[in-house]
C-alpha cells in the first residue's frame, strides 16, 4: 500500500493499522496526512478498534473540536469510556465544542451528581444554556431544540438583515427567523428573498407571517413529524407566549426516528429500550424477565384449555397435527396489525371516524386473509387425512381466528392509545399469546360440536 497518498478505496481496518504504526514510529506528518481524511463516524471506528495501550496517545493527537466531532459519533458508554481516558480538563475543553444538542443528550443520561460537575466547570453561557434545556421534560422538543439559529426584527431593512456574512448562517437551514423587540416568533424569511430584495425593504414586507413552528413542551415524536410533513430543514420551537426559544434540526429527528423505531421494535418484541450490545447479561435479564414471567402465566391458559378439550384430542388425534398451525397463523396475522397500527399511530391523533374505518378495514383484511387459507388449508387436511369434514372443521377455524386474530392486533393498540398508553407495549408475544388462547378454544369448540360425525 502506498503510504504517502491515502486513497479512497482503502478500509477502515487497514487505515487503522497505518495510525497505529504511525503512533509507534512518532510519524506524525504520515497519521495527520490519514487523519484529515477520516469523516468523523469513520473516525470513530479507528478509536474504537484502536489497541488500549495506544489509545492515549492517539486522542493527545487531536484537537478538541475533532475529538468532540467524533464524540458525537459514539454511543453514551463509548463517550463515557472517551471521557475518561481524556481526563477532567481535556473533557471540558471537548464538551464546550460538542453541538448542544448532542451534549444535552449526554448530560441527561448521565447521574445528577457527575452532570453538576460537568457543568459547574464549564463557562457561564455554555452551561446555562444546557440547564435550561435540562428544564423541560424528556423527549419534548424542548428537550432537543438547539440554539444554532439566527434572529431578525421585523423593522430592520433588507440591508440590515445582511449585514452579517452568509457564513454566519446556520448550515442547516437557509431561512431566518423573525421576531418582535419582544423575542415573540411573527415570521420567517428565506437568504435569498433577503439577497434579491431592495436594500431599503422592510424585512416585515418580505417575510411569511404564518410560521409552522413546534411547542416547547410538545412531543418530539410529533415535532419529527411535523417537520417532515412539511419538508423542513429546521422547525422553530416557541413557548406559551410564543417567544423563540431555539430550533429542531433535520439531524436531531433522524435521530429521534432511529430512537423511537428502536424503542418501539424493542417494546413489541417484549424486550426494552434500554438494552443494547453493551448491556450486561445480569442488567438484561433482570429487564426482560418480568415481562416473561407474565407471559408465562398468561400461557399456561392455552394448556388448560388443552386439558379441558383432551376427550376431544383422544378422541380425534389428527386434530393434534394442526394445533401449532392454527396458533402460529393467529399469532403472525395479529403481529402483522399490530405493527400497522402502531407505525401508524407515530405522532397522529386519530378521531373516531379514523378508528371505525381502520376498524372496519381490517376486518375486510382478516376475512380476505382467513378464507384464502381457510380454503387452502381444508385441501391439505383433505388429500393429507382423507378426511373432507376433518378439513372443513380445520379450515372454518382457521377462517375465525385469523379475523379473531386480525381484531385483537387492531383493537388493542388502539384501545392502549386511547388511554394515554404507549401502544407499542401491546407487544408481539403478548398478543401471540392472546391469540393462541383464542385460537385453540375455537379450534377445539368447533371440533368438539362435530365430535360424533368425525368419529
């Protein structure tokens, strides 16, 4: 490989050899040449795969604004284990060059004690501003608002709004916000309606007066929402008196996207958002085993309702070869409506005509879906036992309790939201057991009523 010339082709495995040997050897004009090519998250990779006794000297290499760049990259486990090889100093130094937003997210996870610290070291502007952000109540889009985004007074001329140079602006956005002498949000302008404007145009003249903007105590869920609906860069968050307290950014809801999506697969496996790859076994399981305690007693309902049916089961032993079908197919068709449900109720309220109409599709969906396999099913049972009525009897119960099943992944995240519950805790397992009760008690109900003409 030739050293003097990074390429773009080479991975990251192998650019993180190169460092390490540049590290060891002290060739210092080599690893800078490599670094400066590294974006942020792929630098974040090398410090992770760097080896531990190195890993000190490599960070002493780096300037705070990189590393805090790449701070920003890393997981809350892979921050606190960066901060600490920093030391107290290097860590305040990297922390007041982090974005805000992403120095909020870290100060809220960590423990109250070791965040007053943290901010009690640094300067007097930088900290007040966390704190007040600090204030308002997790994932609100108070709580993920950044202060990277600039005013103008609805009296200044189009002159005057460009005073500042174009590079002051914020990346992200290419509009400007403005307010009265008061702080209070009246509009908001584009650069370039500024740029092509006449000099001596009031900004007041110029600027759209109805502002799509968020509340400071509104759900960031919905914020996200709202900001894509619309097709934003960025969405001004306002307080009850309407005054600008700061800006979401399109990065920040990725984030928050990625966040929830995760939260929610977690939920609906019956897992928690709290466990990832870095958890500990004994953490893990301590959150995930209640869960499936309850589960478990809820289960032990289907093999009463076994025992309770076992004449019939003795009876007509064929009908024990379709038992796991009939609960694995009502199990999957409710998973599947939940998850359409609950994607759907992602930042919407819904009204009761919205409702009765989901309602009244899935039913339509579950019909559709049962007589297909019904009918399916009754021939295989047919040329597998020999038997029409035995495949009727299984391909009617079928029918029912994919609908039955369909309803009950519909009704029940619904019935959650409607109480103020997080649906997504009407999770896949607790409906797959649901249903599995369901399932089995029509499945044998209906082979019992037809018990003599079977045998």
């Amino acid at each position: 490989m030739n050293r003097s010339h990074p390429k773009k082709d080479v991975s990251v495995e192998e650019i993180t050899e190169l460092l390490v040997q540049f590290v060891q050897t002290q060739n210092l004009t080599e690893f800078y040449k490599w670094a400066k090519e590294l974006h942020p998250y792929d630098l974040s990779l090398v410090y992770k795969k760097f080896p531990e006794q190195e890993t000190k000297r490599f960070l002493l290499l780096f300037k705070p604004d990189v590393l805090a760049d790449m701070a920003e990259a890393l997981t809350l486990h892979e921050q606190v284990h960066l901060f600490e090889q920093l030391g107290p100093e290097r860590t305040l130094e990297v922390m007041q060059q982090m974005d805000k937003s992403d120095l909020i997210r870290f100060m809220h996870d960590l423990p109250l004690k070791r965040r007053e610290e943290l901010l009690s070291t640094m300067n007097l502007d930088h900290s007040s501003i966390i704190r007040s952000v600090l204030n308002y109540p997790p994932e609100t889009a108070g709580r993920i608002m950044t202060d990277r985004y600039r005013t103008l007074l609805s009296h200044e001329t189009a002159k005057e709004a460009l005073r500042e140079p174009q590079a002051t602006l914020i990346p992200a956005t290419s509009y400007l916000y403005v307010t009265d002498d008061e702080g209070k949000l009246v509009g908001v302008v584009s650069y370039q309606t500024l740029a092509q404007a006449d000099d001596k145009t009031k900004v007041e003249e110029l600027m759209t007066r109805r502002v799509i903007h968020a509340t400071v105590d509104m759900d960031q869920e919905e914020a996200a929402q709202l900001l894509q609906r619309y097709e934003f860069m960025a969405l001004p968050v306002v307080d009850e008196n309407r005054r600008l307290c700061g800006v979401i950014q399109m990065d920040d809801v990725i984030d928050i996207i990625m966040d929830e999506a995760s939260e929610d697969i977690a939920k609906m496996g019956g897992g928690s958002k709290d466990i990832d790859f870095d958890t500990k076994p004994l953490v893990a399981v301590r959150r995930r085993l209640p869960w499936l305690i309850l589960l478990l007693f809820i289960g032990l309902i289907s093999g009463s309702i076994v025992d309770f049916f076992e004449d019939t089961l003795n009876q007509v032993v064929a009908l024990a070869f379709f038992m796991p079908m009939i609960a694995g197919m009502t199990g999957n068709t409710g998973t599947q409506s939940l998850a359409v449900v609950v994607r759907g109720l992602i930042g919407r309220k819904l009204d009761k005509a919205t409702v009765l109409a989901l309602i009244g599709r899935e039913i339509k969906v579950g019909t559709l879906i049962g007589l297909v396999c019904g009918l399916l099913i009754t021939v295989i049972a047919y040329f597998w036992q020999g038997d029409w009525l035995l495949g009727a009897i299984i391909g009617v119960s079928l029918f029912f309790t994919l609908v039955i099943g369909t309803l009950t992944g519909t009704c029940i995240p619904l019935l959650l939201s409607r109480f103020k519950v997080d649906p997504a805790v009407a999770s896949g397992p607790l409906i797959t057991t649901l249903n599995d009760i369901l399932s089995l008690f029509i499945y044998f109900g209906i082979a019992t009523r037809f018990l003599d003409a079977l045998m």
